[in-house]
C-alpha cells in the first residue's frame, strides 16, 4: 500500500483480527468520541458474515511484528434506491495519528469501493460516506481533501428512565411487543416508512438479519409493535449492548429503528410507541435510552425526540462523495 511510514505494511483483514481490532477501538474511544464500545464478539458480529467479504473489503495495518495499529473496511449497503450507498470505516491507533496513515487507508479505500460498485451496482450512481464523530475532525479534513463533502449531521441522544410520562391512548391502534413470526413484516414496514428519508438502503432478509435483528444485542422484550387492524404500522427495536454497560457502568436501551408508515404518521403512534418501550426497558433495569437521529429528519422526529426527553449528547457529521454510473 502506498504511503504507509517504511515501518508499516497492509495485508487483508482476517477474523483474527478481531480482538486486536476491538483493543484498537478502546484505545482510540477518548480521542474519538463515538460513544460506542464494542468489544471482540461485537466486531465479529459486524464484519464476519455473508455480507463482508473480509479478505478483499478490509486492509489491516501492521508493525513488523504483526501489532495492529490501523484497519480500513468497505461496506456495501445493498438495496440500493436511487443510488449505491458504500460506506467507508476505518481506525487509526492515537498513537500512528498523523503519519499519512489515515491517508493510505484511504485512498485503498476509494480504490476498493470503485470495485465494489462496478461489480454490485454498475448502472446507478454510487454514493460513498465516511461518518466523523467529534473527536475525530482531522477525518473531515481528510475526507475534505478526497472529494468529500459534509451533507447530514447525526445527533446521538440520550434520556434517564426515570419519570416516563404515561403511554398515551390511541385509538384504533394496539401495541404489542415485537415477535419473531411477524420479523419479516417489520423489515418491510422499516423499508416502506424509511423510502423518503436522506440515504435509506432497502433492507433484504440477509441485512436485516445480520444488522438488526439477528444481532446479540437485540432485545425482543424490550421492542414494540403499532398495530393497525392487525398489521404493523410502527416499530420500536430496542437493543443493550453488553460492552457499553460494562464501559460506562449504565445499561442503555438503545432505540435503533423506529419508523411508523406514512399513512399512518400524525396519530401520535410514534410517541406511544416510543414510551411502551422506554417503560418495558424501566421495568428490566435499563438506566438510560439512547438513539441516534439525522438531525434533518423528514418526519421531525428530531422534535419529538426533544419534547419525549432525550437530550443531544453529541453530534456526528456525515460525509459522501458521488461517482457516477460506471455504464
């Protein structure tokens, strides 16, 4: 890989990589800001699967005595509406910050995602995104040199469970807690409610799967179903991520889909939806909700995230290029 200091070569990420990967991410957490922690099992939840091909969509890193000390992934997101989204993820070790490696990655990267979208999508433009949390601006600054432009800020926010307001009534709807036979008509309700949001990917039965539902983090108990005439109207999937409780001493429910279908938006499904599962997490010894929302959200859910009592803990900014189609 060109560009990498004379005491670093790249090689193909492994499954081995794994537990290195996720020490790298620690060590990097109180510069960087994401908010998240994961561990190894959480790492190999996100790249070992049918949806990465590791070996040629991840460049790891390495000293001469083989200490990962920065890796790079390409993700293709599949479902493609008007154009293919493929989002670029990467780390660097503080420590190798500032050294052109983040650069190198880089540039494999762009490299990398021109094939992904030549073999995945080649009739429709390619949308390719970097996300920058906080603490990570020389990534923008990066990105900005690449061709890159800031086009959506991500507000992560977050509400105690304690003094929830009651889940208000309404009519014509039922909420219930989310089972497996109806996981298929979840997903797609999640494609139909998310259709006219900024960057939404369809989502097949494999992504849906291995992103969401199909995760160890999923709560089922914790998730809420708005039904309407016995169909799903709204979803709430919540999810407890063992290595953030274990970080930051709190057990979080994380909401992280919620959508309501556009025929039913403005009934007040989303909110009652919202509080069901802030109350189910209560009851289990949730400390905390969290979720994560585009800022420009066409629903205004930003709003109603406010007015339900979560408040901004930090921003993330999203960055894209667009290639053209390559026929």
């Amino acid at each position: 890989m060109d560009g990498l200091p004379a005491d670093l070569t790249a090689r193909p990420l492994t499954a081995d990589d794994v537990h290195a990967a996720a020490e790298l991410l620690a060590a990097a957490e109180p510069a960087d800001d994401t908010g998240e922690h994961l561990d190894a099992d959480d790492v190999t939840e996100w790249w070992v699967n049918d949806l990465v091909d590791l070996p040629r969509d991840g460049r790891a890193v390495c000293t001469a005595d083989g200490t990962l000390v920065a890796w790079a992934l390409v993700f293709s997101l599949g479902g493609a509406r008007e154009d293919h989204r493929i989002a670029l993820d990467g780390r660097v070790h503080p420590g190798r910050r500032v050294e052109g490696v983040g650069r190198a990655l880089l540039a494999w990267q762009l490299q990398r995602a021109a094939e992904v979208h030549h073999r995945v999508h080649p009739d429709l433009p390619a949308r390719l995104t970097v996300a920058v949390p906080p603490g990570m601006a020389s990534l923008g600054s990066l990105a900005r040199r690449a061709g890159f432009t800031a086009e959506r800020w991500y507000a992560d926010m977050e509400r105690p469970l304690t003094g929830l307001p009651d889940v208000p009534a309404v009519p014509g709807v039922e909420l219930v807690p989310y089972s497996r036979d109806r996981d298929d008509e979840v997903r797609r309700a999640h494609n139909a409610a998310f259709a006219d949001h900024h960057g939404s990917a369809e989502r097949d039965p494999a992504s849906w799967a291995t992103w969401y539902t199909g995760q160890r983090a999923f709560r089922p108990e914790l998730s809420v179903l708005a039904l309407v005439d016995g169909a799903v109207a709204g979803y709430v999937l919540a999810y407890v991520y063992d290595a953030d409780t274990r970080a930051t001493g709190l057990q979080q429910a994380h909401l992280g889909q919620l959508g309501v279908l556009r025929a039913a938006r403005g009934r007040g499904i989303a909110s009652a939806g919202i509080l069901t599962a802030l109350h189910a997490a209560a009851a289990a010894g949730c400390d905390t909700a969290g979720l994560q929302v585009d800022t420009e959200n066409p629903t205004g859910a930003f709003g109603l995230y406010r007015r339900l009592g979560f408040a901004e803990i930090r921003t993330r900014a999203q960055w894209a290029c667009t290639r053209p189609p390559v026929r």
